[in-house]
C-alpha cells in the first residue's frame, strides 16, 4: 500500500509537470501533426497500438487477481475495458483520411496509459482491501452517480468524435467549426466527454487512484483543448460567439 502510495503521488506531480509543459508544445498528432516528431505510422493503426496495450493489460491484471470473481470489480472492470474496447478497436475503423501518427507519440501513449492499467487494475484486483467492494457496492449512490457520469461522458465524446468525423465529405479540404451537440458550448467537446468518463470511473470507484487518472486526463487534454480553441478562433473568427464558447469545460474553461 506505501508503494501504491507514492506511485500515486508520483504520478500526480508528473501530471503537473506534463499540464505546464503542453501549453509550451503541441503534440504532434491530428490536428497538430509535424514530421519533427520523428518517424510516423498510419494513423489508425498507431491508434490501436496506442490504446491496445491498456486493454490487455487490465484483462491480465483481472485475470491472475485473486478477486477476480467479485461482481463489483468484474463491473469496474466492464465498465473500463468497455472505453479502451471502443477507443482501440472500433475508433481507428472510423477515422477518415489518411494522416499520421508520430511513432515517438505512439509509444509515450503506450507508456501513459499502460500506467493507468497498473494504477486501476492496482487499485481494485491488488491494493484495495478484500472487503471494499462488496456486492452491494452496485446499489451504492457513488457506484451509481459515477456509471451514469461516465456513461454521459462515453455519450458526449463518441457522439463529438462523429460530429467532427461528418465536417468534410470525400475530397472536401475545407476547414469548418464542428457545430451541435456539446460544441454549442466548448470547442473540444470529445475531450469534455473524455474528462466526463474518468471524473465518473473516480467517483464510481471512489479512490484515489480514479481521482489521480481524472487529473491525469485534464493534464492532457486541457492545454490542448485551448490550442485547439485559438487555432479556431483565429481561423473563423466572427463566426462563433466566443465570449459563450468555451473550451472544454461548458460555461467555465
């Protein structure tokens, strides 16, 4: 538990560290794509070798727990592998066009969230005591507040993603603001509803561990949320009400 302890805390300042460090870089990916990042690979597959290696790595974790039968962690884990399911293996097949991926990026996406494997797989099949989770914690109003914010959270950033992937039909090179849904109140919707995910899976966990993935997350997104938001308001200008439209979190940042 000490070890988990300062993994944790560790992983919280390097948040930190990564939060200040984004405002100053842009991640050479999507939007921002650069061949200084080095060498790339094909978009949709640097996606799935990205995102996979969470999604085994957690079935692994489940797999040799001695917990492994609980209801509520066998949730926990539906709930989590239910997200890198669709983020390795179905969003890839849907993205349009032929970009890339810088492998540097590739393989530091690796490292990330494989260490999210470790901090909840950790938490719910290893540290947490073996009396946490009892079955009734399915019926416990955090269980639930949680699931319903991260299934809303699952919702809005698919539902973003679609948005953006209907902009351009076959050939178009235009470049256009995603309109409807949630980006009638930030620019970066799909990474509100990101955020929205890990915010429930804390609170439907109840731990730190959540808590420090959920900081984690807004690291990450946050300040290239806002890049994304000047890029747009440099490009369309007079087109939006940007004194309304935020970034990525609706009426706030």
């Amino acid at each position: 538990m000490e070890f988990f302890d300062w993994f944790l805390i560790v992983m919280s300042a390097l948040a930190v560290v990564v939060f200040a460090s984004l405002f100053f870089v842009n991640a050479g990916y999507g939007k921002f794509y650069t061949s200084k990042w080095g060498p790339s690979l094909n978009n949709r597959l640097g996606w799935v070798l990205m995102e996979s290696p969470v999604f085994v790595a957690m079935l692994l974790l489940w797999w040799f727990s001695d917990l492994k039968t609980d209801p509520a962690r066998v949730v926990m884990l539906l709930v989590f592998e239910v997200h890198y399911f669709h983020r390795s293996f179905i969003f890839p097949l849907m993205i349009r066009g032929n970009s890339r991926m810088p492998l540097s990026i590739i393989l530091m996406g690796m490292v990330f969230i494989t260490l999210n494997a470790l901090m909840q797989g950790g938490w719910i099949f290893y540290v947490s005591e073996p009396g946490r989770y009892p079955a009734e914690w399915l019926l416990d109003p955090r269980f639930i507040v949680g699931l319903l914010l991260f299934a809303a959270g699952m919702y809005v950033n698919i539902s973003s993603d679609g948005i953006i992937r209907s902009l351009r039909r076959p050939g178009d090179t235009a470049h256009y603001l995603p309109q409807g849904g949630m980006f009638r109140y930030v620019t970066s919707a799909n990474y509100f509803g990101e955020l929205l995910e890990w915010i429930g899976f804390a609170v439907l966990t109840w731990s730190w561990a959540g808590a420090v993935f959920a900081l984690w997350t807004f690291a990450n997104l946050a300040p290239r949320a806002a890049r994304i938001h000047e890029h747009y308001r440099a490009e369309f200008g007079d087109k939006a009400d940007w004194s309304r439209l935020k970034r990525m979190i609706p009426f706030i940042y």
